[in-house]
C-alpha cells in the first residue's frame, strides 16, 4: 500500500507539474503588438479637448492678462516630427510641440520580440502617456482661445549622425509680432534633453507669459511590471519638496483631491517598474506644481513656472529638462537631488542601497547578474552567519529535547497548565531559551526584506540572463524548476527544526513548503534564486550544527 500511494504521489506531481507548463505556454506569455512606427501618425491623435472660445483642457489655468490676436499658423503640416538618437525614437506633435511617443531601443520590450523597443510615451495605441510644455498666461501662445500653437520644421525626422554628440531640434512658431522657437537638444547616451523656449519679441508691446511643464497619463496597467500580479512595484506620480524630497502622489491622492503647493527648483515625476519620466525645473525658479484630471479621466502632474516679462524688443529664454528613460540612480542623483529615490526600495531604503552598492560591485568582477546574486547572498549569510548559528543551536537542542517533550506530552494528556509548567522546567533545565530560535531570525529580516526590494526593483536585473534556461531574472522561471528546488529546500529545512507540539500547528507548517512553492512559482527568477541558495546554506549550516550538539549529547 505505501508503495502504491508513493508512485501515486509522484505521479501526480508529474501531471500537475505538466499541466502547469502546459497552462503557462497557452496563457502566461506575453501577447506583444507589431512595432510601433510614427512617420505617418497624425497630430489629431492628441485628444481634442478645445472648446469653442477657450484654450485647451491640456494648458494649466493661469490668469490671461490682456488679449492676443491670432494669426495664421505658418505651417499646416500636422504630421509628427519623428527623432533618433543612440538609446532614444521619439515623436514631437508640432501642435503645441509636446512628446506624444517615446520608445528605449536599448531595452527590447521583451526577449522574445527584440526588434520591439520598450514604448514609455504612447498617444492612445495602447495608452495615453504624454510628457507636455507650452507657455501659458497672459500672452503665452498655449493660453490662445483658438488652440494651441501649431509649430513648423526645417524636416520630418531627424537622427544623431555617427561621429555626432548632440542633436539639435528647433519647432518655430511667431505670432503677434513674437517669434518663438521651441528647442530640443539631445545628447549622445543620455535618456534626459534640455526643452528651451526663445522668445523674441518684436512687437510694440511687452510680453507675459510662464513656462507648464506636466506629464499625463492615463490609469492603465503597468506594462513594465514582471510580477505575477502587476501590482508589486509603485505605479503613479511623485515629486520634490524641501521637505520631502520624495514625495509619492497615487492615483488615489489625485482622486481624492488636487495638490498645489510652491516649491523651489525640484522635479515632477511619473513613475512604473524599471523606468521613469521627470520634469527637471530650473533650480533657481520658484514653481506651482499641481495635479489634476481632464475630461478623459487622464492624471496629470506639472508645474508652471513664475510669469516671465519681456519688454518689446526684448529676448529671453526659459526651459525644463525632460528624462525619460530607466531608473539608474547613477545618472538620476547627477541631474537632481532626490531623483535617485525614484528607484523605490520601500522604507527599508537606507539598507537597500549599500546592498545595491555592494551588488554592484560584486557584478563588475562576475559580469552576470546571477552569479552576483549568489555571490551576494553567501556574503550576506557569511556576515549573519554568528545570528544563524545561535538560531540553529537553540532549534537544535529543541530537536535533541523532542523524546522529552513527547514523554511530556503523554504524562500529562490535555492538561495544558501542567503542561505548560513541564515545557518550562525542560527548557531550564535544558538551558534553552524558547524564543532562541526566533529573535537572531527577526534580526536578519530587514536584509532579507530590504535585498527583496533591490532584486524586484533594480532595472539591472531586466532580461538579464544567468545561465541555461534562465534567460531573463526579472520574469518567472519558463519551466518552474527554480521554484520547486526552492519547496523541496524549505522541506528539507523543516526536517531538520524540531517538531511543534501542536498536532495543527505541525500539520499547517508540513503545508507550508507547498504554499511557498505555489506562490514563488511567478516570482521573478532572481529573487527565486536568491532564496534557493540561501535556503541551501542555511540547510548546510544547520545540518552541521545540529549534528555537533547530537553528537555532543551522545557522548555526555
């Protein structure tokens, strides 16, 4: 019979195992689209939000001093002014001039479809995510009651030539005897742009105008997420204060109201896994950053600058720094304070950051984010190894008292008082604390927690392969081996603590190991293998230890 129920058992869990790869292969893959292309997309495929006699639902209010006159726009060319540099393929709509498309060909969208750059800024194909600026207020040329400016080009496209470290995109438009040119200027590897505005005013009147820099996106899914859920990581807004220099906005902040408030230079940012878009205000320039929600229900987050006043004949310049692009905290802490901290580690930040640090480090002498990953977990265990060894002791003497507490147990029935008392006396008399085995655990798991939150946020670990099947760490392993090494680790874990008095209690935690293995079966493959090879030195460590004090029992 027991022969029976074992080749049952395991037959099952080939079956079950077999129809999980089978449900994964139908279900679990990512259904990708065609690539993007922006050579013909029109201007109309921003949302019409202009009534009529008033200025655009995208402008920002701001008081409209005086009257403008409009003229005719120069051109009435509305197709989208395509560019490419080295690491960006963006899409500038000349009607108002704001980026509408966005796209990293150095992050494929996945590995599977690697002639599909990942697509940060969409104008409606999948979502809305749009990174706007314009010049409002009294004769800002966004604030028109006949729309938005329509801007003219010398060219369609544009590209960063070889040999080439900087792109210049100028969008001009004049009106009223003012001439404005909208500057984009790309560098060569950098995922930031400086937007300028020259104004040349050759009227006979003075010039009022400010700067509105906003991001606005819509409430759509996380497309960077790689947990099983989508839900893990932060999806939403953020921004920069004096006081608070990170500074979480959520959908549910801009549901329940609007935020206005003043502050000095900082940033406004849109934040999702991996990557981050941010508006980088001059740091000299006191702002009104504000959130709000337009008709379509899209959030959005910006800033406009103090009024700018430019006596006719007079010139002037004004301008933000756009990034978009990964979440690498070494090029965001340069561009400004706080930025880093868009690479959200939770409130366990201050520990995750010299554990990044360290893994960092560990990578460039390795060159493979998993073999970093083991190599930073054995460090890890190395540095707690004296915490472990009393946890294990403490357990294992626990183990070495089991006939004991058994005999306890059948002296004294149901009687839980007395038994309770018998458990005490064993435990003095043994010389072992109860909850030896817990605290030096309680101690390790901020690392452990805050090392969680590296590998789950860190866009290094993004289709990075370790070895063999393992192609990409931040996505589920394709075969689940990972994960079912990691249940069969706890199970030889748990044979080797002491086992629980309590018949349920002994029953639930026999469960466990199932339960772990179910739920990391989506886990990303790094954190699953962090866990594996923690489990396995741990299972080392208490195996040695365990077997020192047996033996040292024997022989007593």
């Amino acid at each position: 019979m027991d022969i029976q129920r074992s080749i049952l058992i395991v037959a099952l869990a080939v079956v079950s195992y077999l129809m999980v790869l089978q449900w994964n292969k139908d279900y679990g893959q990512p259904v990708m689209p065609t690539a993007q292309t922006t050579t013909s997309a029109p201007a109309s495929n921003l949302p019409d939000t202009t009534a009529a006699g008033q200025a655009s639902a995208d402008v920002p209010p701001a008081s409209n001093e005086g009257s403008v006159v409009p003229q005719a726009a120069v051109s009435t060319n509305t197709a989208l002014i395509n560019v490419k540099t080295d690491v960006l393929n963006l899409a500038i709509d000349p009607l108002g001039g704001d980026v509408v498309q966005l796209s990293l060909p150095k992050f494929p969208r996945s590995l599977q479809y690697k002639d599909v750059p990942f697509q940060l800024f969409d104008n409606g194909n999948e979502r809305t995510y749009l990174a706007q600026s314009g010049l409002t207020g009294a004769n800002g040329p966004d604030a028109r009651s006949t729309g938005r400016p329509l801007y003219s080009s010398e060219a369609s496209s544009y590209s960063l030539n070889e040999g080439k470290d900087q792109l210049v995109v100028d969008l001009r438009f004049s009106e009223a005897g003012v001439n404005y040119i909208k500057r984009f200027t790309f560098k060569r590897g950098q995922y930031d742009f400086a937007v300028r505005y020259l104004i040349d005013n050759q009227s006979a009147q003075p010039w009022t105008g400010s700067l509105f820099a906003q991001i606005k996106r819509d409430n759509s899914a996380d497309p960077s997420s790689t947990t099983a859920t989508g839900t893990a990581t932060y999806l939403g807004a953020a921004l920069w204060t004096a006081d608070e220099p990170y500074k979480k906005v959520s959908l549910d902040n801009m549901d329940d109201k609007a935020i206005k408030e003043s502050v000095q230079g900082g940033w406004v940012a849109w934040l999702q896994h991996y990557f981050v878009t941010a508006w980088i205000a001059d740091k000299d320039q006191t702002n009104q950053v504000m959130t709000r929600k337009d008709a379509q229900g899209n959030y959005i987050i910006g800033y406009t600058a103090p009024a700018l006043n430019i006596p006719a004949g007079g010139k002037a310049e004004v301008g933000a720094t756009l990034y978009a692009g990964p979440k690498d905290q070494d090029n965001l802490g340069k561009l400004s304070p706080g930025l880093e901290l868009t690479v959200d580690y939770g409130f366990l930040w201050f520990i995750a950051q010299p554990i990044f640090w360290l893994l960092e480090h560990i990578h460039s002498i390795f060159g493979n984010w998993g073999w970093s990953i083991i190599a930073l977990t054995i460090i890890i265990k190395l540095a707690f190894f004296p915490l472990s060894a009393a946890s294990y002791k403490s357990m294992a003497r626990m183990r070495a008292v089991a006939p004991k507490m058994q005999a306890l147990k059948e002296q004294y029935g149901d009687d839980r008082q007395k038994m309770s008392q018998g458990m005490m006396e064993l435990y003095k008399k043994e010389k072992i604390n109860p909850l030896g085995g817990c605290l030096p655990i309680l101690v390790q798991m901020p690392v452990f927690l805050a090392l969680y939150w590296v590998l789950l946020e860190s866009v290094e670990m993004r289709q990075a392969p370790w070895l063999g099947w393992i192609v990409d760490l931040s996505i589920k392993d394709p075969f689940f081996i990972l994960p079912l090494i990691m249940g069969a680790t706890m199970f030889i874990q748990q044979q080797l603590n002491p086992t629980p008095p309590d018949p349920m209690q002994a029953k639930v935690l026999k469960l466990m190991p199932v339960i772990f293995t179910f739920f990391f079966l989506w886990f990303p493959a790094g954190l699953v293998l962090y866990w594996v090879v923690n489990n396995i030195l741990s299972i080392a460590q208490q195996w040695y230890i365990t077997r020192q004090i047996e033996q040292a029992a024997k022989t007593a």
